[in-house]
C-alpha cells in the first residue's frame, strides 16, 4: 500500500470513525453501558458482608464483575447496532453508491467498516473498564485483589488483570461485529442486521443452556464470552481464554471474508 493509500485509507477510517461516534444512538448506548459498573459499584458498597464483602477492599473487581454482566446481551446489542449499521445503513440513506464511486475499492471499504467496528468495541469495553474502576475506587478502595485461589494481587497487580479481560472481551465483541458486518452485506435495512446478530446470540445462549445439544457448544458464539474470568484465579487460566482466542480470532477472518465474497460481486444499486 503506497503512502498515498495509507493516507486516503486513515482519513476514511477517521471519517467513520467520526459518524459512529457522532451518532446520537451510538452515544445513549454507551451511556447506559457506563451506568451498569456505577450501579453495581454502589450495590456491593451498600451490601455489606457475604461473598460481597470479598471485594470490599478492591474497585477492580467492579469494572471485572461490569463486564461479565454486560457482556452476556448488553454489548453484543452495542456492537449490533453498530455493524448492523456499516453496510445496510449506508445502502439504506443511498451513499453506498456513492461512495464506492469516490473511488473506494469495496475491499478497503470493508476493511475500514470492520476497523471501526473494532474500535468501537474496543471503546466500549474500555468505557465499562474505565467507569467501573473509578467508581470501584471511590466507593470500595484500592486494597489488595482477593483471587478465587485465596492469595492476594496489589492493586498494580489487579490492573493487569483488568487489562487482560479488557483485550479478550474487545476480541470477542469484534468477532460478533464481524458477523454482523457479514449480514450488514446481506440487506438494506440496518435494523434487520441488527435484529438478525441479537437473535444469534441469544439463540446461542439457549443452545448452550440445553446438554442435548453439547457437541455445538465449542462453536457457539457465547461460548467463550466469559473466557476472562480466568483473570480471577492466580496464577492465570489460560484455558478457556487461549480457546476464546483462536476461536473469536477465526470468526473475525471466516465473516470478514463471508461479508468480502458476497459484497464484492454484489449488484449495488443504491
């Protein structure tokens, strides 16, 4: 890629970046993800005692136990909307048209599309991360981390850990967009994408509650969603999280080149 791709390339992907976050939905979205790990925040510290009590001297664990919650339906629908968005949506207002003609190759086109549907993971999951360990600080303390195992991690140490869930759940969270992207090729409707990625996941989580269908759970989407709950044991499984990452890893390539195959030699007439 010559310097002057590289340039019209950054400056696309600036662009998109700009209209995706510049969206008023996209903004209310994030805000009620950064109200999750507040709320929660607020719980553990009125609860007192019990198995709460573990985390009475630790805020890490607010923005940890945030994104275990949220990840199960409330960020796979931000990043729904999101990829639902990328393609449909532009066919829907009538630019796609136009702007494949600017020229934009269809490749770098969803090139750029699947790089800010991976920023914008990597936004959210870092909102939750950032809101939840502010509000974990204020309202619980920085002591040392309690581990699953009984040893202890210093708040430093806890950080890391924090870190690691944050880049494994933005994986995963850029896998579901790819799929998303993928169906985003498919219809010129942005809230039919949308709808489609939401009922696959929620599908998925009732496949993986039934033991007559075990042999599909390796290859559920929500499988491994909560691979980064590893971080809480010392030392780190790596286990799950290893096979979350192979796994969300091929998705984000098998869908990226579905959504190529099929727009690449799409009629687009709008």
């Amino acid at each position: 890629m010559s310097r002057a791709e590289r340039g019209g390339f950054g400056r696309f992907f600036a662009s998109e970046v700009g209209l995706m976050l510049g969206r008023r939905r996209n903004q209310i979205g994030l805000g009620i993800l950064a109200v999750v790990p507040v709320i929660m925040a607020i719980a553990i510290r009125d609860s007192g005692g019990g198995l709460l009590g573990l985390v009475s001297a630790n805020g890490v664990l607010v923005p940890l136990g945030s994104l275990t919650v949220e990840i199960a339906f409330f960020l796979p629908l931000a990043i729904a909307l999101v990829a639902g968005d990328a393609v449909a949506g532009e066919a829907n207002v009538g630019t796609l048209r136009y702007l494949l003609a600017v020229p934009v190759t269809r490749t770098r086109l969803l090139a750029v599309k699947f790089a800010s549907i991976a920023l914008g993971a990597l936004i959210a999951v870092g909102l939750i991360a950032v809101v939840g360990l502010v509000a974990g600080a204020v309202s619980l303390g920085v002591g040392p981390m309690t581990t699953l195992s009984g040893s202890e991690l210093s708040f430093a140490g806890s950080l890391g850990r924090l870190a690691i869930a944050v880049g494994y759940a933005s994986l995963a969270m850029a896998a579901i967009g790819a799929i998303g992207l993928f169906i985003s090729t498919l219809t010129e409707i942005p809230v039919v994408a949308t709808i489609s990625v939401m009922a696959l996941v929620i599908i998925s989580w009732i496949l993986q509650a039934l033991e007559q269908v075990a042999f599909l759970h390796p290859f559920l989407p929500t499988n491994y969603l909560s691979g980064f709950s590893g971080v809480l044991f010392d030392p780190i499984q790596w286990g799950e999280m290893a096979s979350g990452l192979w796994y969300y890893g091929g998705v984000i390539v098998v869908f990226w080149l579905a959504a190529w195959a099929h727009f690449s030699s799409k009629d687009v007439t709008s």
